[in-house]
C-alpha cells in the first residue's frame, strides 16, 4: 500500500515556493533594490535610473553597459546570419 505524502499544514506548495524563490532574486543585489527604489517612485527617465548605477562601483558600469551593448549585437548578427540562410 502506497503513503501518500502530504505537506506540513503552513508549507508553501511548490508554485508558491518558486515564485517567492523568484522574488528574493530580485532582492538578492543591492543595485537591483536601488534600481527598483529609483523606479517605485514612479516613470522615470534613463539619466535618473542610469544615476543609481548598476554595481554601485563607476568604474565598472561603463564596461558593463559595453559589454550589454555588444552581447546584443552579437545576438543580432546571429538572427541575421540565420534568417539570411533560410
């Protein structure tokens, strides 16, 4: 005869688990909860979000945004280089 297993009474079920596991990951970097405080006063333009920084660290943001840049470019020669074979 099989058990069947049950959760404790105040255990979260699994949807619930992973969307607040995805929810903490938002929290989980100090630049992303300033990003998210600089947006939750409300639309905001690209200077005012940019001011928050991304790391926190100047000398690092530029090279990240550069790195972003290229990452999608990048990604676009390939769509392109794709669809020019089909």
């Amino acid at each position: 005869m099989k058990t069947r297993r049950t959760r404790p009474p105040n255990a979260l079920d699994e949807r619930t688990a992973v969307q607040l596991v995805e929810l903490f990951d938002v929290f989980s970097d100090p630049s992303r909860v300033r990003l998210i405080s600089v947006l939750a006063a409300g639309e905001q333009n690209v200077g005012a979000v940019a001011a928050a920084g991304l790391t926190g660290w100047l000398w690092l943001d530029p090279i990240i945004a550069i790195a972003v840049a290229i990452n999608i470019l990048w990604s676009a020669y390939r769509l392109l280089r794709v669809r020019r074979r089909v």
